[in-house]
C-alpha cells in the first residue's frame, strides 16, 4: 500500500475542498490526468494502479490526525475535519484505463469538494509505480549526497523554502528521507506541503490555493473576470489568511491587469509558478508601485520546476526589490538520475450544479506547452481578451 493516510498529500488540496463547501456545495467537476511526456504504460502497470486505487477506498482519518489537523489549522474549522473523517476515496469514481497507443486515461468525477482530494494521491500512485515497474532503485545514499549540497548551499545563502514534492515524488519513501534529512540539516526550510509528513516531522504545512479554483471561476463567471472573483471569493472563505495568491492560470499579465489595489494590498504576496521568473519581478513590483505599495513588504513564492542554483539567482535578483521564498518539488523528492514524470491532473469541466450543462475549463500559463483545454476554448479566451 503506497497512500496510507489521506494526510497524505497537499494542505491546499484541503483549503480547496473547504472552499468549495462553503461557497459552492453543489459544484462538480472532472479532473482529468495528463502525462506530458506520452509515456506508454503496461497492462501491469494498470492493474498494479487499480488495485492501489483500491487501497485507497480503505484509508481512514484517525482521531490523531483530526485532532493534529484541528489544532494546527485554525483557518479551517474543526467542523470540516469531522467531515472529513467520514469521506472515503471510491473507485468507483475514477475511470481508468489505457488507449490504443497504451496512453494512461484517468478522470474522476464528483461534487468539487471531493474531486479536488484526488488529484495529489493519483500522481503519487502513477510516478511510484512507474518508477517500480521500469525497475529504477534509488540510490538513497546519492540522494542524501546531492540534498546535503542543496542544504549547505541553502544555510549558507539563507535561501528559504519549503518541500513541495508529493505529487511527483519517486517514492513516499524517497519523500520521507528528504524531509527528515531537512528538518535536521536545512535552517532555512520554512516547512512541507505534505500535512502527513509534516505531523510526523513537526514541521508547518505550507500552501494556499491551486489554478483549479481560478479555471473554476473562469468556466463559470466568465475569463474576464475570473482572477478578480476567485481572489474575492478567497478572502470571502479565508478572510485574509493563505495570503499567496496564484498569479499564471491565465498568464500572468491578465493577472496583474486584473488585480486591484485593495487585493494587492490584502494579499502577503503572490506565487509565481511558470514563465520568466526576473521578467515576473519587475511586472510585480512595477505593479506594486502603481498601487502605492512598498513591495519590499509583499512576497513572491516561486514554484516553477526550481532547483537550489536557480534559486540563488532569483533571490538575489529579488535583494532590495521584493521578498521571495521557494517551492521546491522534483528537485527535492525526485532527483535520484532517473527522469522525473511529467504529469498533472487539471480540472477540466466543472458546473454549478447537477442540473447545469457542464462548462470547459482551461488554464493558459506562461510556459509554452502548459495549455490546458481544447484549441477552440482558448481561441476564445484569446479573442475575449484581444478586444480590452
């Protein structure tokens, strides 16, 4: 059994869900599963996912991890933990099979607030099992090797960040050696994704929300004015905590036309997650100065497939301009000399309620290739906003 606890996976996979429930109960969605590289998978590897998936039906909330949970998350109340203690993964929601050309197909479909838990669970299972399949075996000695170099070079230039790898981990071991290894040895590691491992490291769980919630509004309140109603929505659910706005589900230049003064000033800061990182700076902080704003009081939290050399050189581009702080995923959980997975799950349709027909969702990032949804929806979007 690879998932062994629903903690398993990203905090805001959970302030999603909470979000949902309280201001749209009766939203559905699809999330659909992408491997960017098209990688062919076997009929082993099919079976060996759908009995995991299985596995996952009979993962239960313990009373540690509510009262854990209840206690280190005071932005979410105690009654969505109680919620949570009764859902239950269900196979039967998940549709997964294997095309003609032995492309892996996975779609789970269901109220919002229970679609979103899926999404971070299901990429663990497909990178873990792929990686056991092709015969890789870590080199757990080369692993720790290569993190005490990312440690040192972290200490000594006082880089801060946080673990963010569970989806595209080699393995939930692998994960686990990594977040020990830096909740000994790295000062300036500001804490884990992971509510599972951070409960069992004593570490903070670190995340606020993730492009579906803006490709959600975008699908059901129009691209307009999407931006502007998800980080309003946000507030409405937080109110003005998980402070780090998500700037690139339709490109970062939308974000930053459509973002106001008073979220601007709200919000602690914003995460830059594809794109030109130096290019994303200097709109930010030009932005900040339209407002009025010190922006040397605001964050960036970049997140963009980092690793701890990048990183250097975005902090010190940042020094005197801007806070920053970092997301590293791959980098941390999966740097083991075999290559990574490259897959997402992205929600894909969504619609307000039952009786609604269901809406297109799709997320334009600043990366080539990171297009989400069909042509004909992004040529929409596009001349949509090639008449502001």
């Amino acid at each position: 059994m690879i998932v062994k606890t629903l903690l398993d996976t990203d905090l805001y996979k959970f302030t999603t869900s909470y979000a949902y429930i309280k201001l749209f109960p009766s939203a559905m969605g699809t999330f659909s599963f992408n491997d960017r590289n098209r990688t062919p998978y076997t009929e082993e590897f099919l079976q060996q996912l759908k009995a995991e998936i299985e596995n996952l039906s009979l993962i239960r909330l313990t009373k540690e991890e509510l009262e854990y949970m209840t206690r280190n998350c005071r932005f979410l109340p105690g009654v969505y933990w109680e919620w949570l203690s009764s859902f239950r993964f269900d196979a039967d929601k998940i549709d997964v099979h294997l095309d003609e050309n032995r492309h892996l197909h996975i779609e789970v479909s269901d109220f919002l607030y229970k679609a979103t838990l899926y999404e971070v669970p299901l990429l663990a299972l497909v990178s873990e099992i792929k990686n056991r399949l092709h015969g890789y075996v870590a080199d757990m000695d080369g692993i720790l090797r290569k993190l005490a170099d990312k440690a040192e070079l972290s200490n000594r230039h006082g880089i801060r960040f946080s673990e963010f790898g569970t989806r595209r981990r080699f393995s939930a071991d692998v994960q686990e050696a990594v977040i020990r290894y830096l909740k000994e040895e790295a000062r300036y590691c500001t804490g884990t994704s992971n509510c599972h491992f951070a409960m069992k490291y004593d570490m903070k769980m670190m995340g606020t929300h993730p492009h579906e919630w803006f490709m959600f509004h975008g699908a059901q309140f129009g691209y307009k004015h999407a931006n502007y109603m998800a980080l309003e929505n946000w507030v409405n659910v937080y109110d003005g905590d998980l402070g780090i706005a998500l700037s690139d589900t339709y490109t970062t230049d939308i974000f930053l036309s459509n973002l106001s003064r008073k979220q601007a000033k709200l919000f602690d800061g914003v995460r830059c997650d594809s794109g030109n990182e130096f290019e994303f700076i200097d709109k930010l902080v030009a932005r900040y100065r339209g407002f009025g704003i010190d922006a040397t009081t605001k964050t960036i939290v970049f997140s963009n497939a980092l690793d701890f050399n990048k990183a250097l050189e975005i902090q010190e581009y940042c020094r005197d301009k801007i806070r920053c702080s970092f997301g590293i995923g791959t980098n941390l959980t999966n740097d083991t000399g075999f290559k990574p997975s490259n897959i997402v799950m992205k929600l894909t349709q969504c619609k307000m309620n039952p009786n609604q027909e269901w809406r297109e969702c799709i997320k334009l990032s600043d990366d080539e290739g990171k297009h989400t949804g069909s042509l004909e929806e992004v040529q929409t979007f596009l001349h949509e906003f090639s008449r502001i």
